[in-house]
C-alpha cells in the first residue's frame, strides 16, 4: 500500500495545470481483492491521512475506493477529500458476486451527491455501472463518476455502458479505470475515458499506458442542452427500496 501512495505522489507532482479534481481507480491502494483481513485500513490509516494531505497540498478535491473495516465488516468505500481535510463517502453498493465480492464487502445503502463549484456529482464504483436505476439521474447531479477495476475482458460493455449512463443521465460522465495485471492473475487495460451528455467521446487514454490527464467540461453546455432538449421532464417516477 505504502508503494503505491508513494507512486501517486510521484505522478500527482507532475500536474502543472489548474486543477479542481483528481480521480483515482476504484482500490487504489490495494487493487481488488478478496483478502479483507490482510488489506483492510481503518479510517483513520495511512491512505485516509495521504488523501487529505494530497488534498490539502494541492488545494483540490481528490476521490478514490479504499477498503475499509468499520466495526467488523468491510467495505468498498469511495471517499470525497475536500482540500479542508474533511470528507464525504460512498460505500459501493453492488457487489461483483461473479468474483464472491459480496461473501467478502458490505454493501452500501446510500448515494453520495457531492458539491463542487457550481457541479453536482455523483461518484459510483465499478459493478454499480451495471445499473442504470441506481444510477438514474432526477435533476440532482450534472456529473457522473464510476471508478473501477474493469477487466480487459469486457472492455467493449465498458464503454457501451457508460455511453448508455451518460445519455440517459444527460449529464457529463467520467469512467476511471486501472491498468495491469493483479494479483490473480486479471487484466485492467484502463481504456479511461470522459463522454458527453450527448454520448460523446471528448477525451480517451490510451489502453495500457500509465498517464494523468486533465479534462476541462462545460457547465454552460451542459444546462443549455438541457434546456434544448428537455428529456428529463417525462422521466418516470420511481422509488429505490434498499
């Protein structure tokens, strides 16, 4: 863990442009793994205390999962580092049960919508792209976030689907995913990318190449399609029972 916070200083140090979000990939201290007992931090470990100095140093908002144990059960818990130090989280709520995640994790009951600026973000992690309900937009948010650990193997439903969220959200959507092969021996080719509320692809990484990017979205634009293009307003009703 402590090789791999030292290895995203090394890259964070190297962002020169103005910067009001860094995202990291879903487990970014650990990678995903069924060995809670092993890995788990608490929430006041190292990774916890790098974000909010990262955060503060820098003077932005810095997000990314950590796996946490919060009195005997563990958890896939995205966190919001706000430059103050204090902090917001999610904890995911769909388990990759093709992998046993949920014989391992808890999961989450409640979504985050956080504040920045003048955006409204909802930050999600991986499996839960997989479900547009949870992801459903009611006016509450303009941008989308899924961090993850999204296998090469499936790579082509990575992009479909966020695609899918963005459109059907109208909203920007920002999927961030690793690269590399774990500990068993799986796959990550990143194929990170940013897309439009109208399904656009406005900037891609490269698969399988380490690299920071920095992405600016419009706000603007996004709230005048809106008004063009009024989908929202015969969305159906629902109620999510957890």
């Amino acid at each position: 863990m402590n090789a791999n916070l030292k290895y995203f200083t090394q890259c964070l140090e190297k962002i020169t442009l103005q910067t009001d979000l860094i995202v990291l990939p879903e487990l970014f201290t650990t990678g995903f793994t069924m060995n809670v007992s092993s890995f788990a931090e608490d929430i006041t470990g190292n990774s916890i205390k790098w974000m909010k100095k990262i955060a503060r140093s820098m003077q932005v908002c810095i997000t990314g999962s950590l796996l946490i144990k919060e009195q005997e059960k563990y958890y896939n818990r995205l966190i919001w580092m706000k430059p103050t130090g204090q902090y917001l989280a999610y904890n995911k709520r769909h388990l990759f049960r093709m992998e046993g995640e949920q014989l391992h994790y808890a999961a989450g009951t409640s979504k985050l919508i956080v504040n920045l600026q003048k955006w409204r973000i909802r930050p999600l992690i991986c499996y839960d792209l997989r479900f547009p309900v949870w992801s459903r937009n009611i006016s509450d948010y303009d941008l989308l976030i899924y961090i993850a650990n999204w296998p090469s193997s499936r790579i082509s439903v990575w992009e479909t689907l966020l695609k899918a969220r963005a459109i059907e959200n109208q909203c920007f959507t920002i999927g961030l995913n690793r690269i590399g092969t774990d500990g068993t021996g799986i796959n990550c080719c990143g194929d990170s990318m940013v897309i439009d509320y109208k399904g656009n692809i406005i900037k891609r990484l490269p698969r399988n190449k380490d690299m920071t990017e920095t992405v600016t979205l419009d706000l603007k634009k996004l709230n005048d399609f809106r008004k063009k293009f009024p989908v929202y307003l015969d969305a159906d009703r629902f109620e999510i029972i957890v």
